[in-house]
C-alpha cells in the first residue's frame, strides 16, 4: 500500500500544501524546522486517527486559524482510498472515508496501515511499561477491529471499578457491587492477553532477524511477553481480584491485569532498558518497528507504508545502508536535514 497524495490545510505550519509521493524511497530534505516531521505525523493521523506527538486535536490547528484538514489519498492493492480528517477548535474531529463519515474512530482501523519510527521512539525500549503497552496496542488494533474496541471496553471497565475503590470509606458496600466488574475485567483480559501474546510470539523473531541485519550480525535479540497470568488468565485473574480486594481498597486501584503486562527485551543476554548503550536501544527499537512491517504484511497482505522520522542521524554509515537496502519492498518516506548517504528515491525539498 502506498500513499499518493497529501494535502494539508492549516495544519501545524501549513496553510495549504499538497505533496505528491512515490511509490518507493521519498526523502523529505530541509533545515530544522521546516515542517518535515509534520509531514509525516498528518500522514500517521491519517491512517491512526491521533498524533504521535499530542492528544490534544486543537495544537494541530495552524496558530491563529479555527480549523484545519487533512487529506490523503492512498492505493492499496485492490482499490484506492481517500481519508479525510476535519478539525475544529469549536467541536469534534469528523473523519471521511471515501466521502462517507465515520462514526467511531475504530472504524479507521485498518483502511490502510503505516508504521511510525523516529529517534524518540527509544522510550519504546527505555521508558515505562506504558510505552511498551501503547506499541502492542497500535500495531495490533491496525489489523484487528475487535481487538481495538477490547481494548477501549477494557479500559472503560478498568477506570469504573477503580472508581468503585476509591468512592467508599466501607469496604463492605465495594464487595455488593465489585463482583460485576472483576468478572468482566478478567474475561476481557483473558482475550487481550492471548492476542498480545500471538502478536508477540509473531513479533520476536522477525524482529531478531530485522536487527542481526541491521547490526551487521554482531548482536542477538530477544524479546518475551510477561503478563501476571498466562494458563486459565480469567479464572486465575477473578480469584486473584477477590483474594487481594482489600488490598485493592486501600491502594484505590487495580493492581493485577493486562493493563499491567510488559515486554522483556534482552540483547546478547542482557537486559537492553537497563544496561543497553543509547545506540543500541535505539537500534532495538528500530529492529521492533522493522518487524511490524512484516507482521501487518502477513495479516493483510501487502507492506505497510513505513514512516522514518530523522533516523538517518541516529545511525553510523553501514547501520543506514543496511537500513536503507532493509526496507527496499515497501513505500518509505523518510526525512532527513542533508543528503550525505547516496539513496537512489524521490527527493522532496522542505522549505517554508
């Protein structure tokens, strides 16, 4: 799948700009900020419905305008789609797709696809289980419909019994009622965790081979799943929330469940968040995001389009190279602030 055209209006420094792509290696050039990585960010919103940089829609809008607009127009192998997104300070964000509204935002899910990466995606490898959390979440719910609104059902669940803990000094009038969500919390917990856990059974060894490539050989990766139950994860979950409520009660949360799961990453052996060099958790996380591409091929049947946000100057020479033959099958646009490396692609100036 490939994206043909961008459109944008009034968005971030844009008033309005069309941008035309590829289907190979585009290579957005320009000094700092010109408006490359916003480029790829409306192209992400496009195909996520949210920013990787905020969840607040009004930031987006141009400075001192009311609304703004994105429109992408993209091919995938059977058919083409146009998506569009509306803003406005005053209301909700409305998305079109092929001219016909959306009423939920689960609905974008998997019209088309892309995978994100950029020099801060290292808090994927270096930061809280959140992040790690969020990364699974995105990149299955891009193939998975069902599994995004799990997702959000389970949050919605989640958020009401930690309201329940913490709305009452009596713990005997939280045990009338808590029964009704640790059954709910705990059977959607069990169908999140099992998709989680093939996703990540999927993930582990694509991304091991993505990063010996990218590496040069010299380093083994391992990543492995880690969730507070794994055989019978409803049964043992519900027993669990029963047995430790009082606990629960005083701490005013909830503090078992897939909201709290994480991924173990190792390179050679050794725990890569703790003890990695910056460049190779930088690395590790590009090696993830690289086996994202093959994973969503799998699924749907073509690559996604893959988003490089100034990865260029995060790699030595052979690491780029290696990068750049890598992801030679699928549709790239990636930006950069000099042309020092020889790629052969579309070059698109960025000056504003």
């Amino acid at each position: 799948m490939v994206i043909n055209s961008l459109r944008l209006i009034n968005f971030r420094n844009y008033t309005d700009k069309t941008f035309q792509f590829d289907e190979g290696v585009n290579i957005l050039v320009g000094k700092n900020a010109q408006g490359k990585t916003n480029i790829v960010e409306a192209i992400f919103y496009a195909v996520i419905g949210r920013s990787f940089k905020t969840s607040k829609d009004r930031d987006i809008i141009k400075w001192g305008e009311e609304k703004g607009y994105i429109c992408g127009e993209f091919s995938k192998r059977y058919r083409d789609e146009k998506i569009e997104i509306f803003f406005d300070k005053n209301k909700k964000k409305s998305i079109k797709v092929d001219e016909i509204g959306l009423h939920k935002i689960g609905e974008l899910m998997g019209v088309t696809n892309a995978v994100f990466f950029s020099p801060d995606e290292l808090k994927l490898v270096k930061e809280s289980p959140d992040e790690r959390r969020r990364f699974m979440n995105i990149d299955i719910s891009q193939t998975d419909k069902r599994y995004f609104y799990m997702i959000g059902r389970y949050e919605k669940v989640l958020a009401s019994r930690n309201k329940l803990l913490k709305s009452t000094l009596d713990i005997n009038i939280v045990k009338e009622t808590i029964d009704i969500w640790d059954r709910a919390l705990s059977d959607l917990a069990e169908k999140i965790y099992l998709e989680r856990k093939k996703f990540i059974e999927q993930l582990s060894p694509l991304a091991k081979l993505a990063h010996q490539y990218i590496s040069g050989g010299k380093e083994d990766l391992q990543i492995k799943y880690i969730s507070s139950f794994e055989e019978n994860y409803s049964e043992k979950m519900a027993k669990y929330l029963a047995k430790n409520l009082e606990k629960d009660f005083k701490l005013g949360y909830t503090s078992v469940g897939i909201h709290r799961d994480e991924l173990d990453i190792y390179l050679n052996g050794t725990e890569v968040k703790n003890f990695g060099s910056q460049g190779q958790q930088r690395t590790v996380a590009l090696s993830m995001k690289l086996a994202e591409l093959e994973i969503i091929k799998n699924r749907v049947g073509e690559y996604p389009i893959l988003l490089l946000d100034d990865v260029f100057s995060e790699l030595d020479k052979d690491r780029r190279k290696r990068l750049i033959n890598f992801v030679s099958k699928t549709q790239t646009i990636i930006t950069c602030t000099d042309l020092n490396d020889k790629i052969e692609g579309k070059i698109i100036r960025i000056e504003c």
